[in-house]
C-alpha cells in the first residue's frame, strides 16, 4: 500500500509539471500547436525546449523510430523527416542539417552519432536560430539522450549475454 500511495503521488506531481511546462509552453509556440499536442513526461527535452524558445524536440534513430521527444503519443512524424533528409543526401551528399521553413516556423534536421548509432536531432523554432544557437541546442539535446540512448543498448547488451533459458 505504501508503494502504491508513494506511486500515485509521483504520478501526481509529474502530471502537475507538465501542466505547469505546457502553460510556460504557450508563450513559445503557436496556441493551435499547444490544444492540438500533448507533451511527453520527457522534463529535460522540455525544459531545454523552453529555455531556446522551441517549439518541440524529436530524436529519432535510422529507421525513424523515436528516441526522446517532447510531443506526447508522437509516432508518424520521425520516419517522415527521416525520409525527407535521406532523400536529400541521396542528392547532396555533404549535407550536415537542413532547414525547413515552414508557414510560422522552422524545422532544424541533424544527423548525428551515438555510440555507432546514427541518429536524428529534430527540432522546431518559430524564428530562425543563428550557427551558434543551433550548435548549443544540438550539443545539449545531445547529451540529454546520449546518457539515456547508451544505457538502453548496455542493458540490451547485457541481457544478450545472459540466457533467457536454463539449459
């Protein structure tokens, strides 16, 4: 029982703060964005979403899958980008970001690597961020879901190494 009220209260108090991040929220990012979304429990992207004025923060692997992100329930938009930024190294191939303006916004694009991993570093902003804020947004995205990414493959690696079933 104890563990119980002890869980329910965590989950409360989760629920209260991402409450009170999607009211900080609604002065960065356009109203019909905020009623339309709901907001991960993912406090770290969305704090560093806050601090640099974005709009929302995806991280998705090679296949498009969803590594962290600050959009609730987010599933059809990953492999969508990563499409988009394939296709366009199909073309040009030294391409390191890309840009997409969109009506009142922008949409950032990065490859990157985590481990021997490929990974995508998406965010949205409604201005245009200057080479060394984007760099600064990449870098702390990128360490928020390097420690998190890491550990999820050692533990994987770890359960590999021990046999589900005794012979």
């Amino acid at each position: 029982m104890k563990l119980k009220k002890e869980y329910e209260k965590k989950e409360e108090i989760e629920e209260e703060l991402v409450k009170s991040l999607k009211e900080l929220k609604s002065y960065v990012a356009p109203k019909e964005v905020i009623e339309e979304r709901e907001f991960s429990k993912d406090f770290d992207l969305v704090e560093l979403a806050l601090e640099h004025n974005l709009i929302d923060i995806i991280v998705t692997d090679e296949e498009g899958l969803t590594i962290a992100t600050t959009i609730k329930d987010e599933s059809d938009l990953g492999p969508k980008i990563v499409y988009i930024f394939e296709n366009i190294i199909k073309n040009f191939s030294d391409t390191r970001k890309v840009i997409i303006s969109k009506k009142e916004s922008y949409l950032y694009i990065f490859k990157s690597i985590i481990g021997e991993e490929p990974i995508y570093i998406i965010f949205e902003s409604r201005v245009m961020l200057n080479p060394v804020d984007e760099r600064e947004v990449v870098k702390k995205i990128y360490k928020i879901v390097k420690d998190r990414y890491l550990e999820c493959i050692r533990r994987l690696e770890s359960l590999e190494e021990k046999p589900i079933l005794a012979e």
